[in-house]
C-alpha cells in the first residue's frame, strides 16, 4: 500500500460513527484508503496489551457489521480495509498509528462513564500515536465567550512562540489547503506579567507595556509564520495575538471551526515520559469541534 491509510476507530458506538464519517472525509481529502479498526478487549487484564492478531473481523462480528452497513449507505467509493485486532484498545491504536497517516476516534466509547466527556482512550492515544489523532466530539457542547467570526471554512491552530514546533502548524496549513478554509493561528501572550519575589512570597507587577508583548509576540509569530506562507501561497493565514490563556483562545475558536489543531509536549531529559501538555489536554475536555493532536516534530541531531 503506497499511501498509507486513515484509520477509524470504530466500536459501534454513536461517537465512534461520527468519527468514521469525520474519517472517510478525510481519506477522501488526502486520495488515501480508509482502514476501520475493531479493537476486541482481551478478556483477562493480565493478557498482552499490544495488538495479538490485526485479522479481518468474522463474518458474524456485528460492531464490524454496523460500519459496513454505515459506508454502503454513503456510497463514497473509498477503498475500505476492515482489521479486528484483540488487545487494549489504546495499546492496539497506538501500535496502528505507526503505520498511519492519521488515526480518527470518538470522544468517547461504549465503556466510557456516561459523565466523561472524553475517554481514557482518547487520552492516551492522543498521547502515544506515532501520527496525527483527530478526537471528533460530541455536539452540543457549549462555549462561553466566543468571539465573532467571518462565516466559511476554517481551520485554527495554536501557536507557542515561547516553545516553537513547526510540526502542528505544518498539518494544520495543509489540511486548511486540501479544504479550501482559511488558516487562524491564535497566539496567546500572558497578561498581566508578574514576577515573584522569593522573599515576600508576593506577585509583583514587571512594568513591561502591554503593548510591547504583544508587539513582540506578533513579530515572533510573523517569523514562524513566513515559511508556509511562501509554501501554500493559496491560503489564507490570519494571526490573532491576544492576552490570556492559551487554551480559553483556542476552545472559544474552536466553535464552528472545521478543525483546531494542537501539540503534544516534546519528551525532555528529566521528563521522558510522553505528555499531552496541559492546554491540549484542556482543548480535547473542551472544545467544540474536531481536534487534531500532532505529534512533536523529531528532535534535531
């Protein structure tokens, strides 16, 4: 298979079905073949976590059966691959992401606590995926704040000036391309700036100009922004550096939004394990649209 495939996790389940659609589309977007993945749970919590067997489901299996039925109703014409892996879940899609271009879930499964908005699954896939994870939510979910907006297409994308990584920003400007949308890059810059004084234990104003930061973080935005600008001429990029939290931003222009991509924390030398980041974690319990998770790009020899 040259191109490699999207992959739908699929349970069944009414998220699981809004992200298979969320999936075709995307396979149909990138000319890419759509693989639907029906991770069975072992039976025993001591059995293997990673994939035992990525066979084609029995013929019996309903789960499998529902997203057959499902994708012949829509006659999309994509090439469809159907694998009934055994093992945990998050373990199993994590294990399929590697060989992924972009691996699409739920916010949450059949064995998810009515009250999460988002799995344990979702969150850990997100976490550990070699590839881009698209988490599709619920609808409904209520936002305050949201600012107005030009109505069409639209793709948004955080931007850390502090703590650069070109990876997010490069996924997000060619999915706004293969969508025709416009491309808004939120940079947030903290306001108001404080220091602490060890001595008084007190938050002290820096006298720095609220001006001047964001001045400053709009410079250093441009300048990250320069590159895919000459690259995908035909899209059209917006800055918005405003003051604040970085992940409020994001989830109020996330409504209506097509998709808002955000990145996952790079691995350090006294933290090697994986981590989501805070304001991604906030962004996937909160926002109200489809998220993408990439991951970081590869570090620098």
């Amino acid at each position: 298979m040259d191109t490699l495939p999207v992959v739908a996790a699929f349970d069944g389940s009414d998220d699981s079905l809004r992200a298979l659609d969320w999936a075709v589309d995307a396979a149909r977007r990138r000319a890419a073949p759509l693989r639907v993945v029906h991770v069975r749970q072992y039976a025993t919590p001591t059995a293997p976590a990673g994939a035992k067997e990525a066979r084609p489901p029995e013929p019996d299996d309903p789960v499998p059966a529902r997203a057959r039925t499902h994708l012949a109703e829509q006659g999309d014409g994509t090439a469809v691959e159907y694998l009934a892996p055994e093992g945990t879940p998050s373990a199993v899609l994590s294990e399929l992401s590697g060989g992924a271009e972009l691996l699409v879930l739920g916010s949450r499964g059949r064995g998810g606590f009515a009250r999460l908005v988002l799995g344990s699954t979702g969150l850990a896939v997100a976490r550990d995926a070699g590839c881009p994870v698209v988490v599709v939510p619920r609808p409904g979910r209520t936002v305050a704040d949201v600012p107005l907006r030009e109505p069409g297409p639209r793709v948004v994308v955080g931007l850390d000036v502090d703590g650069p990584d070109d990876a997010p920003l490069a996924f997000a400007v060619a999915e706004a391309a293969r969508r025709g949308a416009r491309l808004q890059v939120i940079a947030a810059c903290p306001w108001p700036m404080q220091l602490w004084a060890g001595a008084t234990g007190e938050l002290l104003p820096t006298g720095v100009d609220q001006d001047v930061v964001e001045a400053e973080t709009r410079a250093l935005a441009d300048g990250l922004l320069s590159a895919h600008r000459r690259r995908h001429p035909g899209v059209r990029i917006e800055l918005s550096v405003a003051p604040g939290d970085a992940a409020g931003l994001l989830v109020a222009n996330s409504v209506d939004a097509d998709l808002l991509v955000v990145g996952r924390h790079r691995r350090r030398l006294l933290a090697p394990a994986r981590m989501i980041g805070s304001v991604t974690h906030a962004v996937l319990l909160h926002a109200a649209g489809p998220v993408a998770v990439v991951p970081p790009s590869p570090p620098e020899e």
